[in-house]
C-alpha cells in the first residue's frame, strides 16, 4: 500500500513539473504566432474546400459531404464544439 501512495505522490510531482514546462513554454510564444497559424489552417481549409468543387468527379451532394468532413476536422484540430443540425446525421 505504501508503495502505491509513494507512486501516487511520484506521478503527481511529476505530472505538476511537466505542466509547469509546459505553461513556461506556452507564456513565451507570441499570440500573434498562434493566430498567424490558425489563420493559415483556415486557409488550407478554404484551400482544399475550392479543389474539391473544381473537381469534376465528384457531384454535388459528394462535394457537399466531403467539405462537411474538411469542416468538421478543422473544428475538432482548434477543439471547437459545433452543435448543428445536418440533414445526413
């Protein structure tokens, strides 16, 4: 049983100085930075959502499903929750 607590106390000095590594970290990147790369993930998005509609094989429901899909990846990448209706769930 002792030696479970002392493992339990380990982890959590452990778990402490890896988060504390990791704040430090976050404190010294610039905000502007990590708006910059949202900004140019949004523009893959957009990006990849005009390839697929200037892409002749797909129709129009399927280029419809697979930017929902482009969509959906770029909001669970920022782990942003969207609640909507959609007529294929």
């Amino acid at each position: 049983m002792q030696n479970k607590r002392n493992n339990s106390v380990a982890l959590a000095l452990y778990h402490a100085a890896v988060g504390k590594i990791v704040l430090d970290y976050v404190e010294q990147i610039d905000s502007e930075a990590i708006e910059r790369a949202m900004e140019r993930r949004a523009v893959q998005t957009l990006e990849a959502m005009r390839r697929i509609l200037e892409d002749e094989r797909y129709t129009d429901p399927e280029c419809f499903e697979i930017i929902d899909d482009l969509v959906m990846q770029f909001f669970k990448e920022l782990e942003i929750k969207v609640e909507r209706h959609s007529e294929y769930d």
